[in-house]
C-alpha cells in the first residue's frame, strides 16, 4: 500500500507529541501492515510525553509512539503464512532477536535484543503499522475491541499475578494504576482468598472497587501491615504485588508479606532504593521475583482464557476514549492520575 497517513510522533528530544503526516509503511516479507482501529495510552507513552530522565536516555527521535493496539490487517507479506487481509490482531511489540540465550532458553520476554515497537521503533499511534508475523495474535472472536487493544498491559498483570501459585492465596496489591487495577481482576479469578489494594487517589480507589477489590486500603490514612495482618489471622500477605515503584509501597510490602511469602515486582522505582536485606528478605525467608513484560507466548493464551471464559471483566478499566485529534487532551487526563486506561480512536 502507498500514500500518507496520521502519525503521532517525538519529533525532538522535549516535552509533548507531534501529529504529522508521513509515508504509509512498506511492508517486509515476513510483516503485515495492519489498519489500526484503537490504540490505548500506557504509563510508557506519559514518560514519553513528559521527557522524562527515562525517555531522555532511551529515546532516539523522531519515532511514532505506541504499543497497544487492536487493528485489521490490510496487507501482508510474501512470505506470511498464518494471517491474512481481514484478520483481526493485536500483537507483542517486542521485537525479539530468537538467537540470543534468553530467547532461546524459553525467556524471549527478556531478549537482550529487543527492539520496542513505539519506543525504538515506529508504533501504533497511526493510521497504519508494520508488525512481524511472528509477533501477531489473532483476537479470539467474541472479544470486546477495547479489551483487544489492551492486552499488553492486560498481560503485564496476568505474567506478574500468575508467576507463583494464586489459589486460596492472599493478595495485596501495591498500586492502583492500570496494571495493578487489573490484576484484582486476574487475583480473583485465579482463586485467591482475599485481594487487597493499596491506592491513595480515591479516583483509582473507586476503580479498584469497580474491578473487584476485597478491601482498599488508604496508605495516607492507614496503616497498611496492620490493615493486612488484621485481615489475614496476623499472618501477612501470602503475595505482595508491586505496582508502583515508590519506594514507600514496597517497604509497606516488606512489612506486610507473611513469612515465605512471594513478593513480585512489576513496578520500576525512579532511583535506587535501600532495603534492609537481614530483615526484609533473608529471615523471613521472602520469594522475590523481578516480573518484565509477559511471557511470550505463554501469557497471551493465558490472558485468552481468563477473557474467554467471561472470568475477567476489563470494562470499568476504561475509563476514558478520545479521537487522536485531541491528543493533548487526552495525554494531560492519563498525567492527571484520574484516569483508567485511555483509549485513542
């Protein structure tokens, strides 16, 4: 396909996003060029907005922004055997090498290759995208659209509830952020007992009673180990999530875990942060696990399941939609902190 489309790009290296007009895509062998029906905002793409220490030492512009998305396939590939013009997709945008040790050992999720579509390279936040066929997943049918276009974040929060055992567990969640707002979802429908949330914005508190929430707790007017001891026969949590990367959520999470619990972090702190190894970790004997994307492909069948079987409900998780002419509207609501997932259409 030839001609122009919309694209919402980082043009310099500053603040903001640019809408420009630039050549459609030309396709590899092995790509699809997919029309891109929704694309969702993600914690990434607000760093990116902002310019902040991260992107500053990440970023290379101009790049178009974007990693999540729900698309068509209007083209493909001499050489793409498994999909074709209709089909209906969203994809992994972790570009991997499939040489290295870790994507050779089962772990391409950490690919010491990896190429981010919509940070290294071109994303989603376009009329048109270049994906691999091998980074392709075809939405199961029955699927809400808006849900297709987040699963990305969506499988960040099933790849980091799902990496230890869940049944009958206790879970407290550090964090109501998108991600940390699903995973009340997943909590539950994996069995565990009780999940809790600890979320000062009282905005992401209602969102995480909406998605399911046993109990919220206020870090800002309550006393989180007490709340969860109180609530867990003084043991702690069996599982600590981490959700928020502030350095005080996740010594709350120390304080709050039970003996031999599993503490996984998803969330990324600013700067490096001290623990207190004798105390927080090695006598109670304390799991950590460091959680990096989803598991390619493990999560998605996963996060399929938990969407197909009606055991998960991502609605009250968008929150907002907007079209992609009013972007800056829609980039200061997710920098607000009262939002939910943002939807671009």
């Amino acid at each position: 396909m030839t001609g122009t489309m919309k694209a919402l790009r980082k043009m310099t290296k500053g603040p903001g996003l640019e809408m420009q007009t630039v050549a459609i895509p030309q396709i590899r062998s092995s790509e699809v060029l997919i029309r891109v029906i929704k694309r969702a905002i993600c914690g990434t793409d607000l760093h990116i907005y902002s310019w902040d220490p991260w992107s500053q030492n990440r970023l290379k512009p101009p790049v178009t922004a974007g990693h999540e998305f729900y698309g068509e396939i209007v083209e493909v590939g001499s050489d793409v055997r498994h999909y074709k013009v209709g089909d209906l997709v969203t994809a992994e945008m972790h570009v991997v090498c499939n040489q290295c040790f870790q994507c050779r050992t089962g772990n391409a999720h950490l690919c010491e290759h990896v190429v981010i579509l919509g940070v290294d390279g071109d994303g989603c936040f376009a009329d048109y995208l270049a994906v691999p066929e091998l980074n392709l997943w075809r939405v199961p049918a029955g699927i809400n659209p808006d849900w297709a276009a987040i699963y990305d974040p969506f499988g960040n929060a099933v790849h980091t509830v799902m990496a230890g055992p869940t049944v009958g567990k206790s879970v407290l969640i550090l964090g109501g952020g998108p991600i940390g707002l699903a995973a009340i979802a997943v909590a539950k429908a994996a069995g565990a007992s009780i999940v809790m949330l600890s979320e000062v914005q009282p905005y992401r508190q209602d969102l995480g009673r909406k998605m399911g929430a046993d109990r919220i707790i206020d870090a800002s007017k309550e006393d989180v180990p007490s709340v969860v001891r109180g609530l867990t026969q003084g043991q702690g949590a069996d599982v600590v999530l981490e959700m928020s990367g502030h350095p005080a959520a996740i010594a709350q999470g120390f304080r709050s875990i039970r003996k031999s619990g599993r503490f996984s972090l998803l969330g990324i702190p600013s700067k490096p942060i001290t623990l207190d190894f004798n105390n927080d970790i090695i006598f109670p004997g304390i799991t950590i696990q460091g959680i990096n994307g989803r598991r390619m492909f493990d999560t998605w069948f996963q996060m399929d399941a938990m969407l197909t079987s009606g055991k998960v409900n991502l609605d009250p998780l968008i929150t907002h939609r907007f079209p992609m002419d009013q972007f800056k509207t829609a980039f200061e609501t997710g920098l607000s902190g009262k939002a939910g997932k943002i939807l671009l259409e």
